[in-house]
C-alpha cells in the first residue's frame, strides 16, 4: 500500500483541479451556445465566469504551495486540514456568488475566506520560517 507524502495537499489539490475543470466547463458550456470564441461576446455572466476562473487559478498556487511547505514542516494536522477545508469552500461559494450579478453572500464570503486563509498560512509559515511555531 502506498501512503501519500502529502495527504492534505494532495486531497486539496484535487478538489481544487475539480473546481477548475468545473469552472472551465461552464465558460466552455457557454461559449459552445452563444458562439463566443474569444473574449466574453459582451456576455455580463460569460465574463463573470472567466473571473470566477481567473481568480481561483490565481489563488490556488499559492495556498498549494504554502499548505506543501507547512505540511513537510509540521505534518499532516487537523488544523491544516481545517484552513484547507475552508479554502475549497470558498473556492466553491465564490464562483457561485459570481452568477449572481450582484453583491452576494456566497461572493464576498468566497473572498474573505480565500483571503483569510491564505493570510492564516502566511502567517504561519513565516513563523515556521523563523523558529517560532
């Protein structure tokens, strides 16, 4: 039996290529039926969808990359597995809120815990980095 080196990451890396595909299937969904080949075609939620997109793509890499780091530092915790968790719900509500076209729960609280999470593993890392956790 293998054991991953890296479950929490692993496990993250996962649901978020999910996310991904999800998300790119939606722009492709909507593309295919309005005959958009570039750009949004003028379409207000074709290009809410490619910032849905965008944004997770530029999030994810480095919540991965922090979540590996931590996790070879300190192992495989609840906590980690916790800050990865609610990550991937943000991740989920975010684009969700998207649809909207307005300001929205799922929207703003896909942000703030996108960005909390990523501050949190900042933070710790930074102190792994230095001694201190």
């Amino acid at each position: 039996m293998i054991v991953a080196t890296l479950p929490i990451t692993l496990g993250t890396a996962a649901a978020l290529g999910a996310i991904n595909l999800w998300l790119a299937l939606r722009i492709v969904r909507m593309r295919l039926k309005d005959d958009v080949l570039i750009g949004d075609g003028g379409d207000d939620l074709l290009s809410g969808r490619m910032r849905a997109h965008a944004n997770l793509v530029e999030y994810a890499p480095f919540v991965l990359v922090l979540l590996a780091l931590i996790e070879l530092a300190r192992g495989s915790g609840a906590a980690l597995g916790l800050t990865a968790l609610i990550f991937v719900i943000g991740r989920i509500a975010h684009p969700m809120g998207m649809d909207l076209r307005r300001s929205n729960l799922p929207r703003a609280g896909g942000a703030i815990l996108t960005w909390l999470v990523l501050a949190f593993l900042v933070g710790w890392a930074a102190l792994i980095a230095v001694g201190v956790a």
